[in-house]
C-alpha cells in the first residue's frame, strides 16, 4: 500500500474508533501499558513523549510518574484520538501533559528535548516503522530511553483472523504489516538499528476477556483498525464479517463470552551517551 494511503487510512480509520476505544480496549490492553511503563522506570522531573498516544491512557499515567516537575507530550496521527486525550485531561488535576496531532515518521519537535519516548501498541500501523524510530531517536537527549511495545506473534494472537477476514472484503489490505514487528527479535532489530543501545526485549502472554458475540465484534470491528473498513460496509457485508468472526475466535468460547490469547512484545533500548 502506498505510504500515504496507508496514513490516510489509519488517520481516518482511528477518527471512527475514537468515541469507542477506551470502553473496549482499555482493559484489554492495560497488561501491556502497565509492563512498558514499569520498563520506562520514569523518574520526576522527566520529560516524556507519548508516540500514538491515543486517548491518553499511556500519557496520564506518565504524567503521574513524573510529577510537577516534568512534563508529557502526547503526539498522534488521529486528530479525533487528540480531542478525545484533551477532553480526558479536562477532567483531571493535571497541568504537565498536552496532546498535539502528529505523525510519528516527521515529528514537529526539537533535537534531544526528551528524557523518554514511548510508543506503546502504535508501531504495527506506521508505513514506516524505521523512521518513526530514527525520529524518536532524534528527539532523545544522549542517554534517553524509549520504550515500544507491539503485539506478538500472530499465532498467539486468538483474534488474528480478523484482517484476513475483513481484507477479503477490501480493495487493500488493513494493515498489511501489523504482526511483523512481533515475530522472533524484530521489534529489538529495529530499535537496534536506529542506533540505541542496551536493548533488552521482553514478551507477555495476556488474556482478552470478551462478555458476548457483540462485545468482541465490537472491538474488532467498530473500536480498533477495522474500523474505516467496517464503516463502508453494507449490512449483508458486516453480517458475513461479523459470522466469519466469531466463527473463528470460537475456540476461546467461556460462557456467553470469549477468553482468547493475546502476546505483547516490549523493548527498551538507550541512546548514546555521547550522540
């Protein structure tokens, strides 16, 4: 797919998922913020970049951890995703964390003005994950850390089957890349390559708890990167997705709901010292 068709569609595709993210996805994916946040051993006083940060969930907590002193930065390509973060910390008694849309392979931001950068589940949908970490690199001061996680490999992944599922609906493919930074050490290669250090690679197995057939369409289809896809969809064409769907994830029935397997892969790496 074309880079900047690929970035169009997520942008639009992440503006339809927006209102509904957090309601079916927070919980699934806390497993993951949690362990990358604990790697990030974030430290008052830091100043911190959120890369993909979504709703904010990752950026919030950051901004807790660092305290007055530091500060947060939550940059991402879906200008709904933004809105939805800002409105989040409207709500909250934080003064040292802003949102700002921005795609993550040409960050609008200063050389060496981060202590951190985090890009927690947001690498899959990048055309070109290489460069957005070269720039995150860039905005690091020597001796920075970042921390990425991406989902694991797709066979441990028990809801894998959905992009076959909907890209046998579509022109092109959803997101064609999406399980390979998980696979083997290519997420630790990457970092690697865009010249940090000290990388160390860590895998978490997790489980994605689903109440019922709609809880986990939902999901699938309405609040995670389907979601443009599944907004030009007719009625006939969802039927058949959402039949397809269920039909395929129906080994991790528990009940009325679905308990499937999930992986999660998290780096951490550091730069130079000496840049």
């Amino acid at each position: 797919m074309d880079a900047r068709l690929q970035r169009r569609v997520q942008r639009q595709g992440w503006d339809l998922a927006a209102p509904a993210y957090e309601l079916l996805w927070q919980a699934q994916l806390s497993i993951a913020q949690h362990e990358l946040l604990w790697q990030a051993a974030l430290r008052p006083g830091e100043r911190v970049l959120d890369v993909a940060c979504g709703t904010g969930l990752v950026s919030f907590a950051a901004a807790r951890a660092v305290g007055p002193a530091g500060g947060v930065v939550g940059v991402d390509l879906s200008g709904r995703m933004v809105e939805a973060a800002r409105q989040r910390g409207e709500g909250t008694a934080l003064t040292n964390v802003r949102f700002e849309r921005m795609g993550a392979e040409q960050l609008a931001l200063d050389d060496a003005g981060f202590d951190v950068v985090l890009c927690a589940l947001g690498l899959m949908y990048m055309p070109d994950p290489a460069e957005a970490m070269r720039e995150m690199r860039r905005v690091l001061r020597p001796g920075g850390r970042v921390v990425a996680a991406v989902w694991g490999e797709r066979r441990r992944c028990g809801w894998a089957a959905l992009f076959p599922i909907v890209d046998a609906e579509v022109v092109s493919d959803v997101c064609p890349l999406f399980f390979q930074l998980g696979e083997g050490d290519a997420l630790a290669s990457l970092v690697s390559s865009a010249g940090f250090e000290a990388v160390a690679s860590h895998r978490i197995a997790a489980t994605l708890s689903y109440a019922d057939e709609a809880e986990a369409c939902d999901a699938a289809f309405a609040g995670g990167p389907a979601a443009l896809a599944w907004s030009r969809f007719d009625d006939a064409v969802r039927d058949r997705v959402r039949r397809n769907y269920v039909e395929s994830i129906a080994g991790w029935r528990h009940g009325a709901g679905f308990r499937m397997p999930g992986e999660f892969v998290i780096v951490v790496g550091q730069a130079a010292s000496v840049p």
